[in-house]
C-alpha cells in the first residue's frame, strides 16, 4: 500500500515519508506537494527508491515438466 507521511515541526519544518512505492516514481507523486509547500532542503532516498519492481512474464512456461497418466484402476 502506498502511503504518505508528513511530520510539521513547530518551526514550520515538513517532513515527508513515502512508502509503498518502488523505484523513482515516489518523486513523481511528490513533486505537487513539495512544490506548495516550498523550499526542499534535502532528499533521503529510501531502499525502496533503488528497489526494480518486479515484472511478470505471462507468457513465460514454468520449467516443470507436464505428465499426464492414463490408469486403468
């Protein structure tokens, strides 16, 4: 699930954490928001920025042989 979180200090000081989204799009669904509220001082990426989302081949074959068996029981 992808979430956002701000933490407003006192000073007036934002911080915001993005979890949930894999890869440099995060900075895609921040960049409205950072851009209203200001200046960005500094950005921490997170491991999930430098995590590859995981593709799935539907056309691939599993490497598991097929039997199939004719009984007489």
């Amino acid at each position: 699930m992808e979430t956002l979180e701000f933490v407003i200090y006192p000073d007036g000081r934002v911080k915001e954490t993005v979890t949930g989204i894999v890869g440099a799009s995060c900075e895609a669904v921040t960049a409205a928001v950072e851009s209203a509220l200001g200046e960005v001082v500094i950005h921490q990426k997170s491991s999930e920025y430098y995590a590859q989302p995981i593709q799935v081949d539907s056309t691939s074959r599993s490497s598991v042989p097929t039997r199939v068996f004719d009984s007489q029981w």
